[in-house]
C-alpha cells in the first residue's frame, strides 16, 4: 500500500498545476486546486500508514 500512496501523490500535483493551467474562472480552480491537495494528503495518508505497519 505505501507504494500506491507513492503514486497517487504526484497525481495530486500534477491535478493541481493542470487545474491552474486548464481553469479561468478562480471559483473552479480553486476548488479543482483543493481537491488536488486532497488527493495529494490522501496518498500521504496511505504511504505513512503503510510505512507504520511494517
């Protein structure tokens, strides 16, 4: 599991940087920004909890 969380970390960012690329409008960046973070803390989340477990 804690390479997955490895994986999906930089898919977070690269969501993030497309998001500020891709989107005008700051309402739709910004929550497209946030959820990029949120992948990004998730797959922190599941990398730590993996690396704990062993």
């Amino acid at each position: 599991m804690r390479y997955a969380g490895l994986l999906v970390m930089p898919a977070g960012f690269i969501l993030s940087i497309a998001a500020l690329v891709l989107f005008p409008a700051p309402g739709t960046r910004t929550a497209f920004v946030l959820c990029g973070l949120a992948v990004e803390a998730l797959g922190l989340g599941v990398a730590t909890r993996g690396a704990a477990r062993r």
